[in-house]
C-alpha cells in the first residue's frame, strides 16, 4: 500500500514538473517572439492600414481607465503622424450596460478624426480574438498595437500568428496601480496565448467581413 502511494506521488510530482516546464516554455516563447518590433515614438513607425486599439477597463461613469486612455492617447498620435488611415478599437461590449468601443469612438471623434476613418469591433474579448478578427473582419494586412509595454509581446504575437504584419507602440505615459499584478497576470495570460494559438483556436464570434480599408461607419452599432 505505502509502495503504491510512493509511486502516485512520483507520477504526481513528474507531471507537475512537466507541466510547470511547458508553462515556464509558453511563457518566454511568446514574449521573445513578440518583443521584436516595438516603438516609443510614432514617427519611428512603419507605415500600416490601421492602429488596433486593444480595449481596457471604463468606469461607471464612462470615463476610460488609466490604461485605455493611455492607448487611446498614444493611438491618436499614430493616425496624427499620418503612419495609418484608419484607427481600429477593438473591446468587449457583449452587454448594454458595459461598453468599452464606443467611449473611445467618441473620444476620437472629440479630437476630430473623421467617422469614416474609426472602425469598432464589439466582440474584441480578449486580446486572441481581437488579433483574429482583426483579420478575419476586418481583413487588416499590417496594424500598428498600440497598448502597454507589458502587454505588447503577447499582442503582436498573437496578431502575427493571426496573419498581420505587425508592429506596437509603447502606451505607458504613468504607472499603473498595481504594476505587479499587470506583470504577474501577464505570465499566465502569455501561456494561455501560447495554446490558444497553438491550436489555432477560433474567436468566440466571427461574422460578415468590414474591410479596413472602407468606411469605419459600417462597423458601427
């Protein structure tokens, strides 16, 4: 009997081992893979067909967090240094009473950029299917990302895999409160990344093509 408990607790321990090792794998493969082509200033850009805005948090009060305003800013300043023709927001808005793509559609639409040039994808809930619809509906060749430096491997590798050629711009014009949880969470966030991608999982929703290169007003709600 003791032989036997001896014996599961080595199967147990080798398969923990094993699997904190593919975790440990995942995490550094998709950040190395997705630290290349990554910019602080937007005039040092490559040129592409939109900046894809990755949503974030909003508050009650509509107010977009810390961290989207900062992407939002830093987006603004791309289409400005004229790098792209299109902005892209992509975030979740799957109920009515929590919407993250239409607060930023109105704040570019507050700093004058053109209704035709601001497309919204509502079903961007999560940085996977974001990527992945970025070029299945909006059928996006290259996009510059513009999101936090934390963020922005597990971003540009995702949208490479998707297909895009793809490059990110640094949004962090503060720290964030709590940096050490965005640092930590992003570990596991990377794994998850790594066999989503992996096995070439598809995004929760897909539907009827928008090209990027048309009119942003067709994308709205």
């Amino acid at each position: 009997m003791k032989e036997g408990l001896r014996k599961m607790a080595r199967i147990v321990l080798v398969a923990a081992a094993l699997a904190a090792s593919l975790a440990v794998f995942a995490d550094n493969y998709v950040f190395w893979r997705g630290s290349q082509g990554i910019y602080e200033n937007a005039g040092d850009l490559p040129a592409a067909d939109a900046v894809l805005v990755l949503g974030a948090a909003v508050y009650r009060d509509g107010q977009m967090s810390p961290v989207f305003a900062d992407r939002a800013d830093v987006a603004l300043e791309v289409y400005r240094a004229g790098k792209v023709k299109k902005i892209l927001i992509s975030g979740d808005h799957s109920r009515n009473e929590y919407d993250e793509v239409n607060i930023a559609k109105n704040y570019f639409l507050q700093n004058e950029v053109p209704a035709e040039d601001i497309f919204v994808d509502y079903a961007g809930f999560n940085t996977y299917d974001s990527a992945a619809r970025a070029k299945e509906i909006f059928k996006a060749d290259s996009l510059i990302v513009a999101t936090q430096e934390f963020h922005l491997p597990r971003a540009l590798y995702l949208a490479r895999h998707a297909g895009i050629v793809a490059h990110g711009i640094k949004a962090d014009r503060r720290p964030y409160n709590p940096g050490f949880y965005n640092t930590w969470r992003e570990n596991g966030a990377r794994v998850k990344a790594f066999w989503r991608a992996f096995f070439n999982d598809s995004p929760h929703f897909l539907g009827e093509a928008v090209p990027i290169t048309g009119d942003g007003r067709a994308s709205w709600d």
